[in-house]
C-alpha cells in the first residue's frame, strides 16, 4: 500500500513539472507585446479598401467593333485615389469582356499608379445567386398569417442550394428541417448583407498601388464579344432602269450586357485575325505598367490592311438592341440589268440523247464602284436590297443580294432573281466520241442548241455562259462568242421584242 502510494506521488510530480515546461514552451513562442505607447502593427493580410467607379465618372468612351463578334472597348473615367494599396472595382464593364485584354493607363503626366492584379467578377446578383452564397450561413423567414396579415420571422440556416434548396429552421426541440425541389420556399427570405463576391453589374476590380492622393484620369481599354455590326444597304430603281438612288446603313447589335452611353463609335472592315480562346479561365493577369433624309454618311480611312468608319457624332448602344446608323447615301448610281443564263459544265461529258432541258435566266444588277458612277469608297459586306416603284409610284421589293467587301473600283454584281417573261430551253444536238478508252484520256465533239424566248413587248439583251470543261475549240457557232473566265464561252444575244433567238454551235473538247 505504501508502494503504491509511493507511486502515484512521483507520477504527480512528473506530470506536474511536464505541465510547467509546455507553459513555458508556449510562453516562450508568443511575440512580445507592444509597449503601451506604441498601437499594434496591422495584421500582414488586411484587405484593402475598396473605392468603387461607376459611370457618373466616365469623362469619354469609344467603341471600335470589328466583323467577328469582336470589339474594343475605351472607358475614361476621372476619380480620386488614395495613396497606397486599394481595390478599384471598375463598374459597367461589358458582361462579354475578355479579362486577359485588359489595360488600364493613366491619362497624363502624373505618375506612380502601379496596377497589381485584376479580376472580374462575373457573379452577378440574382435571387438564385444570392441564396446560393448564403449556403451555411442564417437567414431570416418571413410567414405572413393568411387570415390575419401578422408577419412572423424566424432564422434558419441554408444547408443547400444546388438542386432545390434545405433549410434548419428553430432552436433546440423546435429545430427541423425543411427542403424543397421545386424552388418553393416555406416564407420570404430576409439576407443580412450581400456577400462581397456578389455584383449586381459586371465589374473589373483592380489592385492598385498609387504613390500619392488625388484626382487622376484612368482609361481602362479590353476587347468584348456581344458587339457586332454589318452593312445594310437599300436602293430605288429608276423608272429606265439604268440608275440606283442607294443608301447604306450600318446594323449594330448589342448583347454585350451593358450599355454605351455617348460613345465615339468606329467600325472595322475586313477580316481581323484573332487567336482561339484559350482554355477557360483564370479571371486573374499579371500586373501591366432610318429617317427620310440620311444623315451625314460615316467617314473612311484606311487602316492596315482594314478601312475603318468613323461616325461623325457621339452616339448610345443600348443593352439587347439593334441600331441602324447611315453609312452613306449616293443618288443617280450607274446601274445596268442583265439576264445570264448558266449552262451545265456536266452536259459535256457524254451523250445526252437529244433530251431538252429548261434553263433559268437569272436577273443581275451591276454597277461599279467608282467615282464615274457617283459611288467610289470601299463598300462594307452587307445585303443590297433594291426597290422599283410601280406605276402608283408605290415602292416594290423586286430583289436582294449579299456582297462581300467590295474596294474602291470593282465591279458588284446583284443577283436580283429569275425572269418570268424571258424563258430558255438547250438541248444537245449531236455527240461523237472521236478517240480515248479512259474516262479522262478522250477527245468528243458536242453539238448543243439553245432556244431563247422573250414575251416582253420590247427586245432583250440576254447573255449565255457555259463553262466548258477541258481543253476545248469552237468549231461551228451561229453567233460569235467571247472568252470568259475559267474556260468560259460568253455569247450575246439580243432577243427580239415577243419573240425568240436560237444559238447554236459545235465544240471539240479533250479531257
């Protein structure tokens, strides 16, 4: 018995002395404390304050948007900055903005503003969003009594939010949970805050370090997507048919997911190269030091090997909107109708055994673009839609057709539609192979006749194309026929007034 008395006293001692040396382990690995005079140093991960810029700042703003979904945005904002570390949470930026483009400068000879990161929060504010963030944190829910109108509050903490929502609702005995699949929630949620992450715009925060105080003018320039433009253009036919009073308007359509307001607006014509997206997505980059009068048309320049069109005004892009502004008005344009008929380059490989076949006779419009024809700027790609007014002197829609960027000086052809009193029928007349077993290694000759028709009460002017395949002799032709491009044989016919014109010819072709 004294033993173990013995025992448990030296084990009370041990434990004792351990107890001292961990105190003064501990002890020993505290920092000291501040003398009473001086403030305790500020924590080494304090957040920085956050100035917010919204658009009650912006001083000037430009939009340059490219063919392919593509714009460069240039916001300048004046605001104050304090000296050192702070967030400025850059609102209003487009929804589509491409963070790695950004490029903030200052405007000026002031200096010292260094740019430490940057990030955008594209979590905007929603009600869905918001009890999204609040998952394990409390809430309020507000029941309204139906008969009495009392409203009744209790918390609850949000468990889940991802596919329904689940809520613990009380304290103690009166806790239980309650969930819901079909968004349905038991009362009206009442939050404490928005959590910080969360915007109602999109926003571009950027750490920033400024050496001084004061007033400073920033410009924050990035490429967007959600912009895009093309040219419309609409023309009146005159009454003879050989001039085109034409307007062109530029289209633009805004989903960006903001709104420009008094922008100096450039438009980019031609096909920018522009890299593929990289994999998604760090949100983080290193640091970086119609009216009845048209209205002015858009001036052009040339740039690179782009034109760029520079709107003479400032003007808003609304958010989901479409906007038409002129781009140029030219009257009295030299036009000239013609009516092509195409023929079949497969026709000419064998024997068709006499068979006639009907052939469209397609409605052209052509001008050129130069200054003898009263045009003479590069023409953005875009829809040419032309009007003829009728005898009411009422406008008709007689045709449209889509042009690509079309330069100073060349020619633009305008398939309008097909005829419907000018009619064309070909048939092949005569076939003989002359040499060759291999399908590619053999000489023919082919005979064809086409038949064309006009109803109208005056002569036609009407071209035939047939692109023939090979290397190929016009040995028989009842009219002359010039050569066209890609081994192509053009004849002009002129059709008398309700009647008809028939050409014929022979050619020799080796494959």
């Amino acid at each position: 018995m004294q033993a173990s008395n013995g025992l448990h006293a030296a084990l009370l001692a041990a434990l004792s002395l351990l107890g001292t040396e961990i105190a003064m382990a501990q002890a020993s690995a505290q920092p000291p404390a501040p003398p009473p005079d001086r403030p305790p140093a500020p924590a080494a991960n304090a957040a920085a304050p956050e100035r917010t810029s919204t658009l009650s700042d912006q001083t000037a703003l430009a939009v340059t948007i490219y063919n392919q979904d593509l714009a460069l945005i240039k916001d300048r904002r004046r605001l104050d900055l304090p000296a050192g570390r702070v967030d400025l949470a850059y609102r209003d930026v487009s929804a589509q903005i491409r963070p790695e483009t950004a490029l903030l400068r200052e405007i000026g000879d002031a200096a010292g503003l260094v740019v430490l990161e940057q990030n955008f929060d594209f979590d905007l504010l929603t009600p869905a969003k918001l009890l999204e963030k609040y998952v394990g944190r409390e809430v309020g829910i507000v029941r309204t009594h139906p008969t009495t109108g009392e409203e009744n509050e209790e918390r609850a903490t949000v468990l889940a939010a991802s596919d329904g929502v689940v809520l613990r609702i009380g304290d103690g005995d009166e806790q239980r949970i309650e969930a819901s699949r079909d968004g349905k929630l038991p009362g009206r949620i009442v939050y404490r805050d928005i959590p910080p992450n969360l915007r109602d715009r999109p926003t571009l925060v950027l750490a920033l370090e400024s050496a001084a105080a004061g007033a400073r003018e920033l410009e924050l320039s990035y490429l967007s997507g959600g912009l895009s433009w093309e040219a419309d253009y609409v023309g009146e036919l005159a009454p003879d048919e050989g001039e085109l009073d034409l307007t062109g308007w530029v289209t633009l359509t805004n989903q960006s997911g903001t709104s420009y307001r008094s922008a100096k607006l450039q438009l980019v014509a031609g096909e920018v190269n522009v890299a593929p997206a990289p994999a998604p997505e760090m949100m983080m980059m290193d640091a970086m030091p119609r009216s009845a009068a048209a209205a002015a048309p858009m001036r052009e320049e040339s740039l690179f090997e782009y034109h760029l069109y520079t709107l003479g005004r400032l003007t808003t892009i609304a958010d989901n909107q479409t906007k038409q502004v002129s781009l140029l008005s030219a009257p009295d344009v030299r036009v000239a109708k013609e009516l092509l008929i195409q023929g079949n380059p497969g026709s000419y490989r064998g024997a068709r055994g006499k068979l006639t076949e009907d052939m469209d006779v397609s409605v052209y419009l052509a001008l050129t673009n130069d200054e003898a024809s009263n045009l003479g700027m590069p023409l953005p790609a875009g829809t040419v839609r032309i009007y003829k007014r009728d005898a009411a002197g009422g406008a008709q829609f007689v045709g449209e057709d889509r042009i690509e960027h079309t330069p100073k000086n060349e020619t633009v052809k305008l398939k309008l539609g097909e005829s419907f009193d000018v009619t064309a029928e070909r048939k092949q007349t005569d076939f003989d192979k002359r040499s060759g077993t291999g399908p590619w290694q053999y000489e023919l000759d082919s005979a064809y006749e086409t038949r064309v028709r006009n109803a109208k009460p005056e002569p036609q002017a009407v071209t035939v194309q047939e692109r023939i395949p090979g290397d190929w002799r016009m040995l028989e032709e009842s009219a002359p026929h010039e050569v066209g491009n890609a081994n192509t044989a053009l004849w002009k016919l002129s059709v008398p007034a309700e009647g008809e014109t028939v050409l014929t010819y022979r050619v020799r072709i080796r494959f």
